[in-house]
C-alpha cells in the first residue's frame, strides 16, 4: 500500500486588470460570449471562449434543452466547435464566465440593471467533470491548455486539463 498526495497550482486574480494583455482578451471574449447562452431552465447564463493556435476565438453560451438532459456546458459547446474546425491548429486557450444576462426590464429582472446587462457571479465558474474530460482528450500533451475560470471577485488560472480532472478517465 502506498499514499499519494496531488497538488494543484493555480493562481487567483482579484481582478481582470491585473491579468496579462492575452488573458484579458480572452476574459472579455468569455465574458461576452454569456449572451449566447440559452438557460431558460436554470437562469444561469455561462459563456465560454476557446482561443486556437492561429488566434481564433470560439465563443459559446449553455445551451439548455426542455428534455433537460439534452442541454449541454457552454465549454462543450465551444470545445467541440472549435475542435470542429481545428484547420491544423490546437485548443491554446480556455475561459469560463457565469452569471446572469438580464433579459427583460419587466418581471423579476424589473429595476435591477438594464436589459441585457451581465452579471457575474460573485466567485469564479469552474468547469464540471464531463467538460473537463473532453477538454482534457482535446488537449495536445506537450501544450497544457491555459485556462481562466471567471467570477466578479475571482478569476482562477490554471494549466492543463489534468488539474481540473487528475483522474479521468482513458482507454
Ligand atoms: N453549465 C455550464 O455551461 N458549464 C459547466 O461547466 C457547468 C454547468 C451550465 C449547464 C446548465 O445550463 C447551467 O450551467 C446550470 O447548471
């Protein structure tokens, strides 16, 4: 018998002035991309941004489904686009952002910001398991993709799919 322990680095920004120039491209692209999600269901709009070798940006919102399973991560959808029309190049860059678009002035929105304003929450918005397998099978070994989970106090950046998913699961 013997014990491991993992260890995970990452780093914690307090706020999106204090990333780098590429990074907070890549946070406002996240950021943006929360107005193509499609939650009904669960009110809670998160937008993903995949950026790829040659510098183009994939951006995608949750996409939610009646059959509620159907639906599927605004990370997935933007991960199988991007890998979709991979064209030779390699998923580089990954970021996560959450929250709320307000989409009407009326109803419970009523008098709490304009319509479409983006809300975000309060701490960053981490990818689910499922999210993580498929960024982490799409992700070249030798190039950790560089990811940045989003929230309006935080904004976590870590390296590489197997931080987030040390166990998954291969064949
Ligand atoms: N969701 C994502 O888009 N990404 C994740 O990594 C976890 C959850 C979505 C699914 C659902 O539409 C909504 O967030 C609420 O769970």
């Amino acid at each position: 018998m013997a014990k491991k322990t993992l260890e995970i680095a990452y780093e914690i920004f307090n706020s999106p002035e204090e990333l780098s120039p590429s990074d907070r491209a890549l946070y406002d692209e996240a950021i943006a991309a929360m107005t193509r999600s499609y939650a009904p269901y669960s009110q809670f709009n998160v937008g993903s941004a995949v950026r790829l070798s040659d510098g183009r940006v994939f951006q995608a919102g949750n996409q939610e489904n009646s059959a509620y399973p159907s639906g599927l991560c605004a990370e997935r959808v933007a991960l199988f686009a991007a890998h979709n029309d991979l064209r030779g190049a390699q998923i580089s860059d990954l970021a996560v952002a959450g929250g709320r678009v307000h989409q009407t002035a009326l109803g419970e929105d009523a008098g709490k910001a304009a319509p479409g304003t983006l809300l975000l929450a309060d701490e960053a918005v981490c990818s689910c398991g499922a999210c993580a397998q498929v960024l982490l099978e799409f992700e070249e070994p030798q190039h950790p993709v560089n990811i940045l989970f989003i929230g309006k106090n935080s904004i976590l950046k870590l390296q590489g799919a197997a931080s987030l998913l040390p166990f998954a699961f291969q064949k």
